[in-house]
C-alpha cells in the first residue's frame, strides 16, 4: 500500500472513531483525585508547554495564586520562589488528560468535570467554568475574586454537580452538543442553548442531592452564566482527540491550544509531540470602550479543542448571531465553514448546521491540507485581559508555521514515502 | 389628507403600538376569574364561530367532553342535548380575550395564562399546553386521557405556574420570544427555546412555591414537553393584536385563527367582525407512517395569532430546523420571509432574524397587499387528528376569500374614497 493509500486509510479510521465516540459526563472530583500524575504541588495552565519567564500575565498571575490557594506558599513572592525552585510543577493540562479555559489553571483541589468514552476507553477531564469575570482588571482585586471563586466552586458547585450526574447514572455529551448546535450554538463562543439544555437534564437530580440552602446558588449559576455547559463539550472534546491519538499515519489533529504566547498543535501519528508558532491577536468585539487592543493578550485556552472537533469557529453557521462580534454577516460565517471542509477529513453528521441545510460540521483538521491549502483553522474565542478576566469574544486564525512544522515530523515518521505524499512540502 | 394618508398614518400608529407593547406574564387563574363575560356553562373553541352541525370531529368531541369535565351533564348524549338546546353557550376563544392551541377547548375551570401589556391596558389569555397526546386516536381513550391531563392541569400545573409567576412579580414575553428566535425557535411550532429559557427564568420560583411533592411533576412537564412557552408567546401575540384593535383606517390584520372548517380573520378598522374562507389542508410531515392525509382535519387553532405578529412562518429562516417537516431549505425559508414582507407593515427589530444578518420579523399584515399582491400568509403549524391529538406538522397558507371580504368591508368602513384607495379593489 502506497503512504497516501494508509494515511488516507488511517484518517478514515480517526472519522470513523470520532464518529464512533460516546463522550459521556460521569463525575465532578478533585483534580488530585482524576487526573493521573496530579500532585500536590502541580499547577496545570491551558496551551502547549512554556518557560516560566515566557508565559503571559494572567497565567503567571494564575498559577502564583493557585499555589496560594492550595496552602503551599504565605505569599506571592513566596509563590514565586517555589516556583524558580522548581518545587512546584507547572504543566499544560494537556499533558495531564485535561483541558483548561482561558488561563487554564487548575490545581490539586480544583474540581473536573470528568467526561469518560467507553466505546475507546479515554476520559477527558476540564474544570468548571469559573464566570466571565469580567470589569475586574485590577489585579488584587481580581484575584481575591477568583480565589472566592475557586473556593465556591471547590465547596458547593463542585460537590453539587458531582452528586447529581452520579445519581444521573451520566449524561452524554454528544448528543447535548448536536442539540444545541440545533438551537443557535457552535459550542465555543455560543453556548446559551447548551446551557439550558444542562440545567433542564440536570434540575431533578440537583435538587435531590444539593443541600437545600445551597441549591438557590447552583441554580443561580445556570442562570447567569451561558458558558456552563462549554466545559463539558470541551472534555468531551479532549476524549475525542484521544480517541483517535497515536494513530499510525494519520495526519488529523488531535489538539489545538494556546496559552497567551504560543500556539500548540497535536497530530495523532506523531502522538504526544507538540508543534508551536506564536498565538495570534484576536479580531472581536471588546465588551466596553474602555477595553482596547493593548489590554488584550494573544489567544489563549485550551477551548480550540472545539474547532479540533468540527465545532466552534468551524460551525459557525450554526450560531449566526456570532457574526454581532466580527462585523460579519450569514454569507461569511457559511464562506468560513466551506473553507473548513477543504482542510478538513469529512463532515460528521452527528454535528449537524441546520441553517445550511443540515451539513454536517467539518472534521478532523488534516495538516496535509492545511499546508496544501495554506487556510488554517479559524477560532472563535474569547478575549483575555492582559491581568486577567475576559474583556472581549472574537475570532482568530490558527499560525501556520506550528502546522508546518508538524508535517516534517509527520513526514519523518511515515516509514514509507511515495513521490504524492507529504514529503513533497518538505523545505 | 386622502383616505391612502389616512391609512398610512393609521397603520404607522399601529406598527408603533406593536412596537411599544409590552405583554407581561403576570398570573395563572380559572377562565372563569380571568376571562370577561365567562360562565359555568360557557365553552370556548378555537377559530371563528362556528354552528354546532358544521363543526369538525375534535372540536365537537372537545366540547362534548368539557361539559362533561364541568359536570354539566353525566353523559355524552345529555351533553349533546344541552349543547343543541342552547343550555351551553359555545363561543370563539377570541370572543372572550383568550387564544387556544388547536381545538381550543376551554371552559369555566380552564386554567388561564394571563399576559398583561400595561403600556396599552389590554390583555390576552390562553390555556395551557396540554401534550401533543400523539398516538391516542381511539376516540375513547383519546376522552379519557384528555379530561386526566385537564384535571392535573387544573390541580396541579395551574396552581404551581400561577404561584410561580405571582411570586416572581410577572414574566415580559417579548423579550423571550426575541431571545428564543435567536436560539432556533420561530415560537409557533417551535418553542424548544423558550421553554427552557422559561423553565430557567421560573424554576427558583416553582421550588419555592410548588408543594415539595408535585415539583418533580411541575418539572417534568418542562422536560418532556417543547411547546411549554408556545402559550405565552399566544397570549402575548393575543394581547398585541388588542392594542391594535379597532384603530380607524388601520388596514391591519388583529387576528387569524382557524377551527378546522373555517379560516377567520379580523382587521383593526373593522374591529371584531369575523371575514372567514374555508381553511386550508397543511403540507408537512406525519409523526408516524400510520397516518396520512384522510386522518387530517383541515387547519386548526388559534397559534395563526403568532403569525399575526410576524412569528412563526413569517420568521421561519430563525427556526431551518423546521424545514425538514416541508422538505424545504434555507433558500426557501429566506424566500418565504422575503414574501412575507411584501404583505407586511414593518420589520420589527425586536424580533430579530440572525440567519438573516439580523433583519426584523415582517409584522403587521395589510390586507390591502394582501389583495394586490396575492400572496397570503405562511402559517407554521401542527396537524390535528380528525379523532383528536397532534398527528405531524408542516405548512399551510391563509386562504385569499376572507383578505378580500375584509377589503370590501374595511373599503366600506372607510368614509372618504380616494382613487387610489382600497374601493378600486371592489368588484
């Protein structure tokens, strides 16, 4: 068989397993509890590994607070010297089975919610979204709130959607995801319908098992969040990519992420190895006129685990009233996912955009086609404040070099190369 | 000014007075405490009035089995002679300021979602969504079922909402009808949106209210039902088409609503006079292989008020998902508001389209373009059981007869012609 015959053969394996794929909600732990290799004094942060000197104010910020929070260190500078000592560890969520938003940062005590597949036996983990946090820029400030934050999350919401979806028995997400892509989500900057979605599947169970005088405050969280359910499809998410991780020759995307600074891409044939080019800027709305540009970091989170299945940015049509962010209109939401389609393995009907008739989203990003095409993925996402706190929604392109990159050591590891395959585009 | 001014400026006074309402959801009584001119032994049905031997099966059966219900007689026959006697008055729920879903039975223990518009003083009513109850075309099952669900919702539902709404100081519709248009509803024949949007806004008030042992009912019928906020919206749209009711000149249409036979409209110069034509059979789709076309009762219900308020088929390109019950597309969903605007006032930006980059819902239908241009309303809708329930859904249209007597008659109205007013319509 010829390189292009097996990896067209391995990709097909990859649709058919994300296909395959039954991503469902099982449990609300501690990190420490789920996540394998989670210690003590590890602190995760969303996007492909980074220097300590080279990460981005609100991730520093994060982690200097999670090691705080956790009772490791009196004080920031205190934080900070463990951190130089190398005393604490400071890893991509990734590399732990998990996925972060925004900043990403999660420690020991941070609740996951823990999405498990046992159609390929993979978990993917994420923390619960933590409020917009938005309008609160100065730094002590914001993160007093975000330690509170994380506290209540930890003591009420945690332990309250953990008893629930256990009395549940789970909860899949897939078809939650189609649902809601149905009623005006593309299931990363949009997730209102999903949300709802959760509350309506989940109020039973949470007035059951929630202590009685929390449940107003669990209940109030749906209410005023829209993004709830967008943890559980970014889980849902990263088990998929792991679904089809380690694949021989087969050149889809597993993850794609960001932490501020750089963006780090997966491929399944090259397993656990990261390709990096620097994080674009984000083209969006900020939510006040006080907010510009140079308040903004580059793109960050782990959520571009949407776009690697098919969603967000890549189903945009789905979710029209996202165009009010980039100035756009119906014609160029429905351009970019034709535009998707072209570097894309196939269109997963489970994922289905009904304003364009039903389509299927476009999947399983294939780097051969990226760097064919030179069209990278587009991200919808949201806009992180340089000192922390969401400020803004938008869009964003993936960087191509990460995806070059990517197809050289793609190239390499095929065993075999035919005058088609993909070491055609080496330099 | 010429009687084409005066039109104008009566129908411009119309679109601001749409525009303006402000239709509250502020309670759930018994039609009788909430309905004026009520009695015990009043029925309401849907549509324009009807004589009793021209009436079609469900609604008849409706009628029959709510004297029953009221226990007003012990059985069918002694129901029926009551009926012919003139014992029980039956009457149009537009008569009595209340809108009802399909046969639109209602009777003195009715429970009534009340929706007040303080801004213009009126108010419109409906019952409440009482099941699709598809699969129950045994006559007698069907009854039976039937009068069960009317008891709960009269012991149970009614009290629960009513004191749900009542604690939480009144619900504004219009607001969740815009919100739900941007989350795939068009708010006739789909309302997966606003239910939950509704089940979120209420369900810290149904804890605190509903008796701790019905709740999980209460809740249930949020979670197994789509078409819960369906009579909010009607009732809205009722107390819309109110606040242009009556208005002189005004060539607008207040209500269309149908009984199975007829298809009724009235216009605001002409105030409740009734213009009817025989109602249309609906193109859509069967829930089950088991029936077809001869199982159908032409077009039913009063939720044709939702068109009247530029929902529903006039603003299907919000719900694409609908098009599968038509075998239609995006295209033919934009091509159909695009048509609907031909016959319309206004677009009303608070009724948003975002599939079409956000354009107004077209609202306010002029029976004179109606005559000019022959085109008539779109109407989304469910398809009734010649036995009762809700057998599929899918499309009709308005029949032309009752826009052309209500040309005549509003020409008639009208005092001073000019030549290019409605009269040259005359034939």
């Amino acid at each position: 068989m010829s390189l292009k015959d097996r990896i067209a053969a391995a990709n097909r394996l990859a649709m058919a397993r994300i296909e395959a794929a039954n991503p469902v909600w099982t449990d609300v732990r501690p990190a420490i509890d789920v996540l394998p290799g989670m210690t003590r004094t590890t602190v995760l942060h969303a996007g492909p590994p980074i220097a300590w000197d080279d990460m981005c104010g609100p991730q520093k910020m994060g982690v200097v607070q999670a090691v705080l929070h956790e009772g490791l260190a009196r004080d920031e500078a205190g934080a900070e010297a463990l951190i130089l000592d190398g005393a604490i560890t400071v890893a991509p969520c990734h590399e732990y089975g998990a996925v972060g938003g925004m900043a990403g940062i999660t420690s020991a005590s941070s609740p996951m919610a823990v999405v498990h597949d046992p159609v390929h036996d993979v978990t993917g983990c994420s923390q619960l979204f933590q409020g917009p946090a938005a309008g609160l820029q100065d730094r002590d400030r914001y993160n007093a709130e975000a330690r509170k934050r994380w506290r209540w999350l930890e003591e009420v919401l945690g332990p309250a959607l953990g008893a629930a979806i256990r009395a549940r028995g789970g909860l899949p997400v897939k078809p939650l995801m189609g649902r809601a892509l149905e009623m005006g989500d593309e299931c990363h900057n949009r997730n209102a319908a999903g949300t709802l979605l959760l509350l309506n599947a989940l109020v039973q169970d949470l007035i059951r098992t929630s202590p009685p005088d929390r449940l107003g405050e669990v209940l109030a969280y749906f209410r005023e969040n829209e993004q709830v359910s967008l943890v559980l499809s970014m889980a849902a998410a990263k088990a998929m990519g792991a679904a089809i991780s380690g694949i021989p020759d087969c050149s889809i995307v597993t993850v794609m992420c960001r932490n501020g600074v750089e963006f780090g891409i997966r491929v399944s044939a090259t397993g656990d190895r990261w390709f990096t080019a620097p994080a674009n800027r984000i083209e969006g709305l900020y939510f006040s006129s006080e907010w510009g540009d140079d308040d903004a970091v580059p793109d960050i989170g782990d959520s571009a685990i949407m776009e690697t299945i098919g969603l967000g940015g890549h189903a945009q049509a789905a979710a029209p009233v996202l165009q009010q962010f980039v100035a756009g209109s119906f014609a160029r939401a429905t351009a970019m996912v034709d535009e998707m389609a072209q570097i894309t393995q196939g269109r997963l009907t489970q994922f289905k955009i009904a304003p364009l008739d039903f389509a299927g989203a476009p999947v399983g990003i294939d780097i051969r086609k990226v760097v064919q095409t030179r069209i990278t993925p587009v991200i919808d996402t949201a806009i992180a404040h340089r000192k922390g706190g969401v400020i803004g929604a938008g869009q964003t392109r993936a960087p191509f070099g990460c995806f070059a990159d990517a197809l050289r050591a793609f190239s390499d590891t095929c065993q075999e190369v035919s005058p088609d395959a993909p070491a055609a585009q080496r330099p």
